[in-house]
C-alpha cells in the first residue's frame, strides 16, 4: 500500500474531516496516556483558528516525574499553494492548494534507561481547479533508546508489525526499511535509534483502506511505548547516563534540523516556530571527540542496537 508513484484519488472519495476528527481525537487519547504514566504534570494548551481555516492545537508537557518533556501537536492547515518541501519530489504539485491535518508526538523522559519516543501521523489533500484532488497519508513512528535492552527492541517492532498484518504481511517489512533508511544522520554514519515504521505517499487501493491502515499505526503507538516507558521509568542512574543522555539528544537535535521533511514543510508553511520546534530535547551538550569505552553499555548501545535488525523476528531474554 505503499505507493511510489504519484498520489492520485484511487476508490472512495477522500473525507478530510474524518481525519482531522480521528487526529483530533488522537491527540487527547495520547495526552491522557502520557499524563496517567508521568502522574504530576498536565499539558498546557494553545490553540490558534487561522482565517484561512485552518486550526493548530500545540499542547505541550513540561518537567514531570516521569516526562522530563513532551510535545502532542494537532494541526490542520489551509494553504493556496504547497510548500516546497511537499513539492521537490512532486513537482506537479507545486502551486495547487492544500490541505494537510496531521499530529505529531515526541516524548523525553526524565531517566536515560527510558527511550525517546516520536510519532507523526499526517493527511495532504492537494486540489486544483477542474481536475480530481490528489491525496496520501504518512506518518509512522519510532525508538530512539540511550540505553539498549532487547525486551524493549522486540517489543516495540512486534507492536508495530501487528498493526500492519491485517493490511498485507509485506507491509510491516517495507515500511520498516522505509524507517532505518530515513532516520539516519549521514553526516555521522549512525542511525537515529531503532527504528520502528516509516510510510509516505500512501494510496493504493483507495481512501477507506488507507485510512483504515492509518488508524491502525497511529492507535498503536501509545501500546508501543508506554509498556517501554513503564518497564524502564524507574532504573536507578547516575551523572554518567545522564550525561550521555544528553549527548545523544544532540544527535536527535541534528537529524530535526538538518534533515527531517516535517521541520522544514512547518517553517515553510509558515506555522508557529515553537510549535514546530517544540520536538527539541530540553537540555542537550555537545562534547568534542568524545570517547566511548568498548565493552561499555553505551558502546553497545552502537554496535548492537543502533544498526538494522529484524527485532520483531528476536526472542527476548525473558521468553
């Protein structure tokens, strides 16, 4: 289902406001997760109406017990032209109006065993006078761990391919290549973190399937991280995993910067700069030549976690 052609309108004619209703309610299911787990802190709100129409929903948690910060955003924007990080592998579409309703979720936890999480879920509808909408869905979600733990690895991919199995078992393996090939630093050589699933483009078979499909990852994800956060919440650490914490945020700073598609169509879109940046680690260092002891956990973490593996496929320890 995941097309590498141009989007088109294939059967069923596409809703926008079922899938901003589904984000929208998305964005408060995953907020009261997060919430029931961290236990102190709540989401502050802004809410902005464009006159276009258009309507941005940014919520954001700070300094929990459990969620050091995390970020819920909900947008539907109205554009009379696409931005051009929507258009430079579709040239066709450049100049067509649009609409685009998505959320996107990244979560930093206050401990260095608990794993960043990120989430985006996204529709574009792209219209022109006379001639039928062009549309697709994207999105997906992945794992960014300090620390490496295999239960937490295998738990997290076998979550993710269960929400792709009943639309096709080669789902799951094509949209998990799809997510180590894009959450990489090339600069560095490294991946991200473990990857999870990746999507863009997707059409075929027509709007019902694909938004059935959508539905299915974006509801997944919460099931996805929080038994990780749970398990990992309260692992006893020191100035040494907090300090390579940070350090690995840096490169999760460097892939949002330099890199990552959704950054830069929220900037050229015009969207509001602290919510597009609100996915940004609180703290963060960068060291010079930094040093990493082999046979070190944190070694490991990049020799045996941060490389692509079948992890769905893997027994865990405890099995």
């Amino acid at each position: 289902m995941d097309s590498s052609t141009s989007p088109t309108t294939g059967p069923g004619t596409p809703d926008v406001v079922a899938v901003r209703d589904h984000l929208m309610a998305l964005q408060d299911t995953i907020c009261a997760g997060l919430e029931g787990v961290d236990g102190r802190a709540c989401f502050a709100e802004k809410r902005f109406e464009a006159p276009s129409g258009g309507l941005h929903r940014p919520r954001a948690l700070q300094d929990g017990a459990v969620i050091e910060k995390a970020a819920v955003q909900f947008s539907h924007s109205v554009g009379r032209a696409m931005p051009a990080a929507a258009t430079e592998r579709r040239p066709e579409l450049a100049g067509r109006a649009y609409q685009a309703a998505s959320v996107s979720l990244i979560v930093h936890p206050r401990n260095p065993y608990a794993p960043t999480s990120h989430a985006n879920f996204r529709f574009f509808v792209a219209e022109h006078a006379a001639e039928d909408p062009v549309w697709w869905f994207g999105g997906g979600f992945d794992l960014t761990p300090y620390y490496g733990f295999v239960e937490d690895c295998v738990h997290w991919h076998r979550t993710a391919r269960a929400a792709c199995e009943p639309f096709g078992t080669e789902v799951y393996p094509r949209f998990k290549t799809r997510c180590d090939e894009y959450f990489r630093l090339p600069h560095r050589g490294e991946a991200r973190g473990i990857g999870g699933v990746f999507y863009d483009d997707v059409c075929d078979g027509g709007f019902d399937r694909c938004f059935a499909l959508h539905r299915s990852l974006a509801e997944a994800c919460l099931d996805a991280y929080v038994p990780v956060l749970e398990r990992r919440r309260n692992t006893p650490y020191g100035d040494r995993e907090r300090q390579w914490q940070l350090l690995r945020r840096g490169r999760y700073v460097e892939f949002n910067l330099l890199y990552d598609r959704g950054t830069r169509f929220g900037l050229e879109a015009g969207a509001r700069t602290e919510s597009i940046l609100a996915s940004l680690p609180p703290l963060v260092r960068w060291e010079t030549d930094h040093e990493i002891e082999p046979g070190t956990d944190e070694h490991r973490l990049l020799h045996e976690f941060l490389v692509p593996r079948d992890w769905a496929d893997v027994v865990p320890p405890s099995a």
